[in-house]
C-alpha cells in the first residue's frame, strides 16, 4: 500500500480481528481468458501486509460454487470483483454467504459495480460498492471499529448502505503510487490449476493505471476506476515485479494488461532496457495502440516481447472517428508493418456494428485486414457495457433490447443493441462470413514460422529454457493449437470455451 496508508492512524487493533474473504465469481466455461485475477492477488497482498487474515475464494473451476458453500466464518468481510457479464453469478454467490454467516458485509468492487455505482445495490445484493482502488486499510480499519459506520464515512470512494440508506462519499482525491504498492500475492490463487486450463504458464501484471483516451465503447468506465491522470509504476518498481514473477511462478511468460501499456514509448523503452540490463530472459505479450516507434518496438523484441495486441477496431476512418479512436487506419498499417518485419506477432481487435456502420465500411474493415495480415484477430459485435459512452447513447435512444447483465459479453455473444443498419442475425452472419475471409489472410503459420528461425528470439527461449525446461513443450503445443485453430487468437487462451 502507498506510503499515505501506511501512515493512516489505526485505532487499536480488535482481538479477534473479521476474516476477509477475498472472491473471484468468474467461471472458466464462460471465460475469454483464463489468468488468475491480478486485482485480487494485490488486494490480497495490500491486507496481508497490514496483518489482515485473508481467505481466497477463487470460483473459476468451482462451476457448483462449493467453496462458498463451505463457509463456515461468522462476521466475515467479502471482497468481490466483478465484470458485466458475471452479474447472475455474483448474485448466486451473494445469497449463499447471507445464507451461511448472516452478519457478513460485503463488498463489490471492479467495472460492473464502479459502471452502476449506487445503482449496482438493485443488481446485486451488497452492503458497500468501492470505486476503484480505494484504501482498503480505512475499509477495514472501519470495519473493525466500534462505530463502522462514521469510519466507512471517510473511506474516500466508497458508497455504503446504512439504516435503510445510501452514503455516497466523495471520490479517492489521491490515488495510490504504484510504486508503493506490494507485489502481487498469488499463493492462495489456484494457479496451477489456472496454468494446466490454459496449457501454459502466464500470468498478468499491469504497470499503469488509466487510460487517456475516450473511445465511446470502453469509457468513462477507466476514468472512474483509475482516475483520470494516468499512473505509472517506475521502470525498476515494474522489473522488480517481472522477476518477482519469473523467479516465484516459473512463467513461460508474462502478459501485460495496461490498457495502453505503449502509450509512453520512452518509459517502455526504459522498462525494456531495465530488462535487458538485469538479464532476465522471459518472454512476454502486452496490448496497447496502434502508433508505436520503430526504435521503440525494437527495443521491445530484444526484451522479450513476442506478442502485441492492437486495438485496431475498425479499416473505416468514419468509424475510428466516430467511436473517438483518436487513430487513423494508416497508423495501424504502419505498425502492423513494423511487427511483420520485426518479428512480433500481432492481434488485432476488431469490432463490427457500431453506429454509422454500412457495407462499405466493412469492406474498409476486410481491407485493412488483408493489408496487415495479422497473426491472429478477434472480431467482435459492438456491445455498450454499462458505463461507457456507448450505454448512455444506448439508453438515450432507447436502443437497449435486452437487459440480462451475462448477455453483456463481445467475445461469446448474445444481442444487447441495435446500433446500425445491421440487426443482430445479420451481424452475426456478416461476422462468420468475414471470419473465414480474414482467416485466410491471417498469417499465422508464416509468423510463427519466422519466430522459429529468428536467431534473438531463439537465444532469449533457450535461456529461458534453463530455468524451466518444460517450457518448450508447452509453447510447441500453443504455436500447434494457435495455427491449427489458425483464428482468434485468444481462442488459444481459454480451450474451453474457445473464445
Ligand atoms: C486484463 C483484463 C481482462 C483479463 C483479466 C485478467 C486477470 N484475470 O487479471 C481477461 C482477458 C480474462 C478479461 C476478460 C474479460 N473482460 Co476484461 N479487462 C481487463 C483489463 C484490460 C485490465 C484489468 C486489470 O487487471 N486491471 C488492473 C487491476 C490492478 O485492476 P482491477 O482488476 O480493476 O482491480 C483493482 C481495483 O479496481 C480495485 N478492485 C477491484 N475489485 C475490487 C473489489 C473490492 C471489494 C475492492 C475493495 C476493490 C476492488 O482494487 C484492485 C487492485 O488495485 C480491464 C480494463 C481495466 N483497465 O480495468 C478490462 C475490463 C475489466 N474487461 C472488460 C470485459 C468486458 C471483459 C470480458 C467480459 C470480455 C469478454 N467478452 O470475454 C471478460 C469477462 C471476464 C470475467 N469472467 O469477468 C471490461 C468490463 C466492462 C464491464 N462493464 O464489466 C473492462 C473494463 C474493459 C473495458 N473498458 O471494456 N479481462
Ligand atoms: S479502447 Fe483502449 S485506447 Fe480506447 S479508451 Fe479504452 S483502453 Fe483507452
């Protein structure tokens, strides 16, 4: 935790201090990707570290939730994420802990809750919703005093119930360094099962928060879980983390989650060089913009990067402008250019059906798509999740033709709304048929291919080699599965679902 919390004054700790509970609701069957939650294991660390007794409930292979079954804590405290699409579950989850300790309180916290803010309490049965990366020392100091309710009171962000109302206090106006953060806890997290799901072992560390852009899809929803000054942990502050993970998790390799993690070439350049310079061989895959330097993607490939994933959304300008992409087509020409002769691999998320969405447009899209040739791709149907732009133009317009929450989902998807000419049958089917066109530009044999004959690439996996021998096997079978699915991408990261 930041330096501030550290020195947040503490009443007298109580003798018998409330377990916490921390919850992951996700559900491997319903999962893009599966990688152990990121969030969870730095809340987890953050309340170890200022001696909090913390239980990890990580619901992704429990499809019968079994372990929320056996609670047998009286008076826990329960930390929730959740995204959207988890919402039915998450009620599911809540109905058992009421059932099993009547004097829990719980709670919500991540995009669905901070989307819905006050909102979130007739979705989901919560006693307190954080927005954001609040203290959680001043939650559970509060929680533990005699008097929680002026405590909870001054915990900045959080929105509580009490005696039959809403307390909406003011937001976090600090927002916490990352540098002083505390390496992420995984011990509790059932990696290894998360690792043999996957077929490879990965997990996600994310070095900024926030993003500044304003794309109406994805926004404001970062602006009000991170703020909206983004934040960066120092180049060291994030090597350290890179070994942490290597040395402690044995990873074949590392994905970075920063939403922009490019969008300053000169700190990436210095995260690279910082990797380099302390010989860590590992690989890694990050996803930003397109729009990067080529002395920056240089830099990059020597460090380890082998993937990048670009969020290229659209090949028509009219669409990039009208979702606020503040990027051009030729930018991603140029950059998926640069990988190519580099050696990166590349994805490209790509979308269909926004507003002002036509047959020529998609044809744009095909275009680009033949011009860049991406490695791998994912092509999604627009979808306004709750707390962007796209939600409230939604809303206003009353376009919204279905309100189940897990419906919410762009990857395995069911009809929301109707934003263009295009209903959703005829998304669905555009959709496939630009699949099986793009699926035969994709270049995913001759990248990986190439890799395989890139003599830096091969130096840094041999050395990676001699700290984890079995690594190879496992990305032999992940280049296998990747060109024989030769589609998403992503398809590779979650086999059960194949999304
Ligand atoms: C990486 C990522 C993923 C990874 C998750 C990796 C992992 N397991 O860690 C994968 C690929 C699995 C994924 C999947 C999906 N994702 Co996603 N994902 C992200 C991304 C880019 C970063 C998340 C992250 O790690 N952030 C860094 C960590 C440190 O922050 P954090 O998780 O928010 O947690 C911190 C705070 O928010 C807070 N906090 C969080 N929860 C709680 C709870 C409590 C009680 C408290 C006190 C505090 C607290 O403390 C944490 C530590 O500081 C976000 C965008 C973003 N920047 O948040 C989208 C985002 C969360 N994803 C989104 C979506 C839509 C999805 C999918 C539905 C996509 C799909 N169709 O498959 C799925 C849903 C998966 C699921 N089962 O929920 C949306 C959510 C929109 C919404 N309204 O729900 C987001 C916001 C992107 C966007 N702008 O559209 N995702
Ligand atoms: S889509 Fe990417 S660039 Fe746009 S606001 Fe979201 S994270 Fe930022």
């Amino acid at each position: 935790m930041s330096q501030e919390l550290r020195a947040v004054t503490r009443e007298t700790p109580p003798a018998v201090k409330r377990p916490f509970f921390i919850i992951n609701p996700a559900e491997a069957e319903k999962s893009g990707s599966l990688i152990p939650p990121l969030g969870l294991a730095l809340i987890n660390s953050a309340l170890k570290s200022h001696g909090y007794q913390t239980s990890v409930i990580d619901l992704t292979f429990d499809t019968n939730l079994e372990q929320v079954k056996e609670i047998l804590a009286k008076g826990g405290i329960y930390l929730i994420t959740f995204t959207t699409t988890l919402v039915p579950r998450v009620q599911e989850v809540i109905r058992i802990i009421r059932a099993k300790d009547p004097a829990a309180y719980i709670v919500g916290g991540g995009a669905h809750p901070v989307a819905r803010k006050e909102h979130v309490f007739d979705d989901v049965d919560l006693d307190a919703v954080a927005l954001g990366e609040i203290r959680l020392t001043e939650l559970a100091d509060a929680l533990h005093s005699t008097e929680p309710d002026r405590g909870l009171a001054g915990v900045q962000g959080l929105i509580f119930k009490s005696r039959g109302s809403v307390h909406i206090n003011p937001p976090v106006d600090s927002w916490v360094q990352l540098d002083s953060l505390p390496l992420p806890d995984y011990h509790a997290f059932p990696v290894e099962k998360y690792f043999s799901a996957q077929g490879f072992r990965a997990v996600a560390l994310s070095t900024s928060r926030g993003c500044p852009y304003r794309c109406t899809f994805c926004q404001p929803i970062l602006f009000n879980l991170f703020g909206k000054k983004v934040r960066y942990a120092s180049p060291a502050r994030v090597v350290d983390e890179v070994e942490h993970l290597v040395k402690t998790l044995n990873v074949d390799f590392l994905i970075f989650v920063d939403d922009t993690f490019a969008f300053y070439q000169d700190r990436v350049v210095e995260i690279c060089k910082e990797i380099v310079r302390r010989k860590i061989h590992v690989l890694w895959r990050c996803q930003t913009r397109v729009g990067l330097r080529r002395d920056v993607l240089e830099w990059m490939k020597r460090a380890g990067c082998f993937l990048i994933a670009f969020g290229v959304e659209s090949g028509s300008q009219k669409i990039l402008d009208t979702v606020d992409k503040d990027a051009t087509v030729e930018m991603a020409e140029d950059t998926f250019r640069h990988c190519k002769e580099l050696g990166i691999l590349t994805h490209a998320f790509l979308m269909i059906g926004n507003i002002g969405e036509t047959q020529e447009t998609l044809n744009d899209t095909l275009k680009l798509a033949e011009k860049i040739k991406p490695s791998f791709y994912c092509l999604s149907i627009a979808t306004p999740y709750p707390g962007t732009y796209l939600h409230e133009y939604a809303k206003a317009n009353d376009i919204i033709m279905d309100a189940d929450w897990d419906h919410y989902d762009h990857i395995l998807t069911s009809p929301v709304v109707q934003l263009s000419q295009f209903t959703h049958e005829d998304l669905t089917r555009i959709k496939k048929e630009m699949e099986l066109k793009i699926n035969d530009e994709q270049e995913t044999v001759r990248d990986i291919t190439r890799l395989l004959f890139d003599t830096q690439f091969l130096r840094l996996m041999l050395r990676s080699v001699l700290r984890n021998p079995t690594m190879p096997f496992r990305m032999m079978r992940l280049a296998g599965r990747a060109i024989w699915e030769k589609s998403y991408g992503f398809r590779v990261s979650n086999p059960l679902t194949k999304a």
